[in-house]
C-alpha cells in the first residue's frame, strides 16, 4: 500500500506492517517543550507532504499520538483479536496511558519533524544510483578492505526480516556483486542474527485480500532467495546470536558460515503452519542427512551452534567473546586472496546446482503459497501478534 494512498489525517491510518524507527521513542519522552494548537495543525499538514512512506511503525505512533492529542486516554473498546488493524491502533492508543493531551501534542509534533527530515534524507539517494550505507533503513551496508559487509538492522526487532528489508537486501547483494570487494558478509546488529519472517508482514492486507498478499508474497520470496543462489562472489554467513527461520535455511546457500556459540539455529515450520524455504529442503537434507533435515526443517528442533557445526550446516564456532575480532581477522586474510580466482572457483563448485536450486526455490514458494492461507498458518500468526506465543 502506497503512502499516499493511506489517510495521513489520521485517525484513518491503516496499515499495520511495522518497521523499527528508533527516533520516535526518543521524542516520546520529551516533555520540556508545549506545542501550540497551531504547532499542531502544522504538522498535520506536514505529515501529508511527506514525500516517502514513514512505515507503518510511524503511522501507528502518529494515529495514537493525534488520539491522545485530540481526545485523551483510549475510550474505545478493545477490537478482536482477530480485527488485526484495529487491534494494532487500539494498542498504540491505549500503550500511551494518560499521557497528558499537551504532551501527546508536543510528541506528534517533535515525530512529525523528525520524520520529515529523516524521510527528506533518506530520499536524496539517486533512484538506479548504488546506495551508501546511510541510504537503507534496515540495514547497514560498508565495504573496506575487499569486504562488503550487509548488517542486518532492526536489532530492536531481533532483525526480522519486513518486506523493505528483504528489498534491501536485494539490492544490497546486486549491488555486492559489481562492486570492488572480493567477498560479501552478512551478519546481524544487537543480540540476534535475526528471528525470520517478520510475522506482521502477514497483516497488511492490500485491496487484493489475502491471497493476493500470498501470492505477492511468493513473487517476492522467490526473487530474494533467487539473489542468494546467483550471487557470484564468496558469501559469508557471521551469525552473531539466534537465527530463526529463513535467516537459517538460507545459511545453505552460502560458502562459509561462521558462529558465535551464542547462536541457536531454529526453523519452526510446522509450529507457524508453515513448510521450509531458501532451497532448505534440498540443501539441508544434502548437508546434514534427510533425518536431521526432517528433525530440523519438520520437527522444529532447535540446533545450538556446536551441533549445527557437527552436522554441516555451520562452518566453524567461535566463543562469543572473540567471535568479531577472530572472524574479521580470518575475513580480512580471506579478501586478500586474488578475487577472480575466488569468483571462477565458486562457479565451478556451484553453477552446477544453479538450475536444480532456482527449480526448488520455485516449488518451494507455491507450495509456501498455500500455506499462507491455511489456518495452521493464520492462527500460530494471530497468537504471536497476540503476544500469546513466542517460539
Ligand atoms: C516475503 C515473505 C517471505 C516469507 C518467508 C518465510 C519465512 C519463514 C520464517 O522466517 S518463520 C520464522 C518467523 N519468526 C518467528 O516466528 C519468530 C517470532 N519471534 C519470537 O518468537 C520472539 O520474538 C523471539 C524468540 C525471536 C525473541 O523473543 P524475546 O523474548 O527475546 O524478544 P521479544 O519477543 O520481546 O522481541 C523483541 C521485539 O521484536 C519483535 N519481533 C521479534 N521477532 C519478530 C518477528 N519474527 N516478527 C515480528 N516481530 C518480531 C517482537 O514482537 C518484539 O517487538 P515489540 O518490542 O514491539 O513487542
């Protein structure tokens, strides 16, 4: 759903995908200043000529913030559990207690202002032009010493991967693959390498319904794990601490992987509804045996980093208290190495799974599909945003 197609004169906002945007907790809490009605009115105006989407994180902020402004605490009844978007505004709302109308004043006005101005930088980066690091909102993206390295960046989210992430990384992994470094790194911001599938991607429902959602979902899916199999340089997995989900299956597609022994690997499919993705259902069998696989990719065992190593899926274990400067030091010696002898060499070993793994990428995206809309799925995705469940 575009930005400009969403009421920004709020109360009407609806969309519910949220993404991390850190500079609003810091503006919450400033009470110092009063905001005239005037100030007020202004940047309700503003928020309408915002020329990006803030992301739904932001909106939700504001539809509370201008709630309280305007009429005080929650007064609404709390929606169903399964009337996702109300719930979600409701929340947002009711999570600001009785803060005073004056204070809820003074916050939409100090986030309206922060959002302009870091939506205004933001959209400076040139369409089509390579992105500096500052240009993604999830990620951080570096290059030195023959290194790219794509940190994931939503630590407040475990990195959970939302739909601009997966966007990002795209377009961080093309741009990778042309740029002067002779290998590529992904690792994670915070204590998680990341917790999967951000579960409210499944909750902004476009005008299509839901199985337009599954189907653009698929589309998506299956073009970023297309990414992961065609890159062409060495791609380097540091798993900084636990990984769920999609950031584990992809760990298959990659040349090395690399863990701190704080890491956990974790695919709960059948737990979510759903069945396994990133080509997992061919590599991890392949690397681990078809038993281990199933235990893993069907029973949702949880595999610690020591036992991920010993069946294959992860390279080598480092204490958590030297795994940065161990791993780079090892990076650094690894991007000295000619880079086109490393490029042709990884083709060798690789192009000739290429067909086979865009193959299953393909089968495993319909058949993930159907599982969408299954109420399996529906359900374990309603009782984590319910805060009913947690792995
Ligand atoms: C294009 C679509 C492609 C789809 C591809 C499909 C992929 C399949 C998968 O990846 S399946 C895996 C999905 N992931 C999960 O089910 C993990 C859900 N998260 C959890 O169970 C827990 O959050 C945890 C165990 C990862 C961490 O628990 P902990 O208690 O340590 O921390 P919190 O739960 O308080 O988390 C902190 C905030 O982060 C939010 N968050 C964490 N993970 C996710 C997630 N996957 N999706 C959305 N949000 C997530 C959590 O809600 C907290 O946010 P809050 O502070 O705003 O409440």
């Amino acid at each position: 759903m575009g930005w400009e197609q969403i009421e920004i004169s709020l109360p009407n906002c609806s969309a519910l995908q949220v993404i991390s945007f850190p500079v609003v907790q810091l503006h919450l809490n400033r009470t110092a200043m009063r905001a005239s009605q005037k100030d007020f009115e202004n940047a309700m105006n503003q928020v309408k000529l915002l020329k990006k989407d803030p992301g739904n994180e932001a909106k939700l902020k504001l539809y509370a913030l201008y709630k309280q402004a305007t009429e005080g605490p929650c007064n609404m009844p709390k929606p169903g559990v399964f009337d996702l978007i109300n719930k979600a505004k409701w929340d947002a709302w009711n999570a600001l207690g009785s803060l005073p109308k004056e204070t809820a004043r003074q916050n939409y006005v100090d986030l309206v202002s922060s959002l302009s101005s870091s939506l205004e930088s933001s959209s400076q980066v040139e369409p089509g032009t390579d992105r500096k690091s500052t240009g993604y909102e999830t990620l951080m993206v570096t290059s030195e010493d023959g290194i790219t390295k794509i940190m994931l960046n939503r630590p407040t989210k475990k990195n959970a991967l939302n739909v601009e992430m997966y966007h990002e990384i795209m377009h961080a992994l093309k741009a990778a693959s042309k740029d002067d470094s002779a290998i590529t790194v992904l690792t994670g911001n915070g204590d998680y390498y990341s917790s999967g599938n951000d579960l409210t991607n499944f909750t902004d429902i476009p005008p299509g319904g839901v199985e337009e959602k599954a189907k653009n979902g698929a589309i998506l899916l299956r073009e970023f794990v297309g990414c992961f199999i065609d890159f062409p340089k060495p791609l380097i997995a540091m798993v900084n601490g636990p990984a769920v989900g999609i950031s584990v299956t992809l760990l298959g597609l990659f040349d090395a992987v690399y863990a701190s022994d704080r890491a956990t690997f974790h695919t709960p499919f059948s737990h979510l509804g759903q069945s396994p993705e990133g080509c997992s259902s061919y590599t991890f069998p392949k690397i681990m045996s078809p038993a281990k696989a199933i235990e893993m990719l069907v029973f949702g065992k949880k595999l610690t980093a020591g036992e991920a190593c010993a069946q294959g899926l992860v390279t080598e274990v480092f204490p958590d208290s030297t795994f940065q400067k161990e791993v780079w030091t090892r990076l650094k010696a690894f991007a000295k190495l000619p880079p086109n002898a490393m490029r042709i060499s990884k083709g060798i070993i690789r192009n000739r799974e290429k067909e086979t793994l865009h193959a299953v990428n393909a089968e495993e995206c319909s058949v993930l599909q159907g599982r969408w809309l299954s109420d399996e799925c529906m359900n374990a995705v309603v009782n984590f945003l319910s805060r009913k469940s947690k792995l």
